[in-house]
C-alpha cells in the first residue's frame, strides 16, 4: 500500500503521466533484459562447444580454458569504466553501444579462421558485453523504488541466466543442425538488432520521456532528487575504501567462479565423460545449474525483501551451496537422479551472491550506485576468469595418469575451495535492512 506522502503526491502529478511511467519502466527494463539475455549467452556458450573448438583450432585443454577466459579478462577490466558510463553518459547509450560490438565479436568468432582471430572474437564479446548489466542496475535505481532494487536484481538475474540456458541444450541442438560457427554468427545478428531497440526504446530517466520521477511518485523531498555532479576519480576512491563493499566482491568471485568452471566450460565434459552419455544429453544436465541460479536469484531477492535483511539468506544459501559442491566433489559417481536435483540446488543457491550488488549500494552514497555496483561486478568476473583455466591446467596434467571419477573430483576441489572462500565472507557482510545506511 502507498504511504500518505506517495499518495498524496501522485494526487498532485498527473495521473496519467504517473501511470504510463510505471508501465514504460518496464518496457525499458524489458530491452536491457534482451541485451541481458546475450552476455549470459556468451559467458557459459564455451562449454557446449569445447570439443569443436578444440578439435578445430587443434588447442589443449587450458588454451581452451583461456579462451573463454578473454571473455571475463576483458569484462573485468570494464567493470569500473562501465560504472563510470553508467553514471555519466548513461545506460541507453552504453548499453547500445556495448551491444552493438559484442554482435560484431560473436561474427568475427564464427567467422574466424585462426585461433588468434577467435581470440580476438571473444575479447570483442567481452568489452561488448561488459558494459551491459551495470548500466541496468542504474536503471533499476532510477525507474524503480528503492524497495524493489533487492527483487528487481533477482528478476534481472532470472533474466541473464535465460540465456544461460539457450547457451546449453538449445545451442547444442543449434550446432548440430548449423555448425559452431553459423551459430555464433546467428547469435552476432540478433544482437546488433537488440542494439538498436536499445537506442530508440531505453531512456535514462523517466524525466526524459516527460514522466514523474519514482522520487516525486514516492513523495520524497524534490529538491535532492537533482544529483551534483559526479568526481569519478573520488567516486571510485571511496567506494574502493569503504570496507562494506568488499564481502560482496569476494563472494561473487569465491561462488561464481566455481559455478562458471560448471556450466560454462567443464561441466558438460564432467557429465559426458563421467556418465558416459552424449554431448546433446550431458548439456541437458547443465541446465539444472543454470535455471536453478534463475529461480534462485528471484527466490532470494523476495526473501530479502521480505525479511527486510540482507545477511540471513545470505548465510542459509551460502551454507547449502557449499554442501552441494562437498557432494560433487567427495561424493564419486553420483546416482544421476540424485546428481540433478543437486546440480538443481546448487545454482539456486549460488545466488546468495545477487544480494552482494544491493548490499553495495546501500553502504556506499546512492548517487555512485553504477561505481559501487560495478566494483563488486569485479569480484564475479575475476573469479569466473581464473577459477577454469586453473581447472584446465588439472585436466592437462592428470587426464592422461587418472580415471575420469577421480580426474574430475580432483579438478572440482578448486571449486570447493573457491566456494568455500566465498562462504566466509558472507560473515563479513554488513547489515543493511534493505535500506542505504550511508552516512558521510
């Protein structure tokens, strides 16, 4: 229910215009998720097709591993340039801009006739895509009441994590009637056209279109709703110093790290190999992961919300989700259907790291919400650059020497551990209640 103030304020504005804000918010929203969709394509994409990739370029398994780490590399150095855009030159035109050359990426990757123009490809992919889910969270802050940002990160997450999805049976399905390299270049088309619809759809601020901000629709005090402008280089400062910011950078980086060694680069391998199935069938198991981290990422977001808490869920999904990676790792040949309900519980509760990125935002000044956001973005990024090529050095030196239960087992331990690391950071996390709690 609106509190008197929101009432009485929307009594003032024009009703109308207050109601098509609320809709077009979501048709905003809606665009960015499309473009959403493409980086968690790109991100987990190496993983269905590794054994194409390998044999086609004739590369051991950690140059495989460092390509699809040149995705992350390039990402990662973008996190903190793409905070800056989102706060100064806004999310309609990075986001389109950012797009526009991860479309070109994905077609030169296709296309690519050596492994070092497929490198090239997939660091195109990589500053492209880098660019995109920062911006949206400045979106979300700026289209949407501060109360909803916890949801609104967990329904965006849902959103991205569909295209980790199409990334896994349906690409398969893709490559085997068009090849590899048609399918990364169907994939490079489809971005460019969501580029566009970027452009002339999105705006960076509901006054743009002529609509009520969400501060005068909250009846909130309209004179601070004009921000000063922004020092970057002291925005970035302060939020690198404020120690409330790191605990969500390390338990991104601890649990999505471990999670991308999974379903975007050995996973489909562990099945396959372990479980002696195909690579169309062991992709099937690898969407269990990914539309877990979905559902769990909405699941968690209304949960804190609701609880008006950051840090409890935090701690009940870290605790299972380090269970889960305990199963895989120690447990050897898993019965398969138990090995889908864990690989199903184990992405729903890695989102314990979607409430890092509200917990940053609420230490730090809302103003720099791009910045502190994107400092955390770092930690996930890292972690999912580092964590597979450590995997694929294991696979490099044991494959030939052990079976493939224990080869992966021992491989998995890298995850455990870099799970495990993240789960004691979510003891560090400072309470919030939902609510930004910085004070100068």
């Amino acid at each position: 229910m609106a509190s008197f103030n929101e009432a009485k304020t929307c009594d003032v504005l024009d009703k109308s215009k207050v109601d098509k804000m609320m809709k077009y918010r979501w048709i905003v929203w809606g665009v960015l998720a499309f473009a959403y969709i493409i980086v968690f394509f790109h991100r987990l994409a190496p993983g269905v097709v590794k054994d194409d990739l390998i044999n086609e370029f004739n590369i051991s398994g950690t140059t495989f591993a460092n390509l699809g780490a040149m995705y992350f590399y390039a990402y990662m150095i973008m996190q903190i340039p793409a905070g800056m855009l989102a706060d100064s030159l806004g999310a309609r035109k990075t986001v389109s801009i950012g797009v526009l050359l991860s479309g070109i990426g994905s077609i030169v990757f296709g296309m690519a006739p050596t492994i070092s123009l497929a490198f090239v490809g997939r660091l195109l992919v990589g500053i492209g895509v880098s660019v995109v889910f920062v911006p949206i969270l400045k979106i979300q802050s700026v289209w949407f009441k501060e109360s909803e940002f916890g949801i609104m990160s967990g329904i965006t997450s849902f959103a991205g994590n569909l295209g980790g999805i199409i990334a896994q049976t349906p690409l398969a399905l893709l490559v085997a009637a068009i090849t590899w390299r048609s399918s990364f270049v169907v994939m490079g088309v489809f971005s460019i056209i969501i580029s566009v619809l970027c452009y002339v759809i999105v705006r960076n601020d509901p006054k743009d279109m002529g609509y009520p901000s969400i501060a005068e629709i909250e009846g909130k005090d309209i004179k601070n709703v004009d921000r000063p402008k922004i020092n970057m280089k002291k925005a970035v400062i302060q939020v690198v110093l404020n120690p409330g910011t790191w605990p969500g950078f390390f338990i991104f980086a601890g649990f999505f790290g471990a999670f991308v060694s999974l379903t975007g680069a050995w996973g489909n391998g562990y099945i396959a190999d372990v479980y002696n199935v195909s690579k169309i069938q062991a992709s099937n198991y690898m969407i269990f992961p990914v539309f877990g981290l979905a559902i769990g990422s909405i699941f968690i977001g209304v949960i804190s919300d609701k609880m008006r808490k950051r840090k409890t869920p935090m701690m009940i999904f870290g605790s299972v989700y380090l269970l889960c990676w305990g199963i895989i790792v120690f447990g050897g040949r898993i019965d398969t259907s138990v090995l889908k309900i864990v690989l199903f519980i184990l992405g729903f509760t890695c989102s314990t790291f979607v409430l890092g990125w509200a917990c940053a935002k609420e230490v730090n000044p809302p103003e720099i919400a791009g910045i502190s956001t994107s400092i955390v973005n770092i930690g996930g990024i890292f972690g999912a650059a580092i964590m597979p090529s450590i995997l694929g050095g294991v696979f490099d030196k044991y494959s030939a020497t052990l079976g493939s239960v224990e080869l992966y087992s021992k491989a998995f331990m890298f995850c455990f551990l870099s799970a495990l690391v993240g789960y004691v950071f979510v003891f560090l996390v400072k309470e919030t209640n939902c609510r930004n709690i910085y004070s100068k």
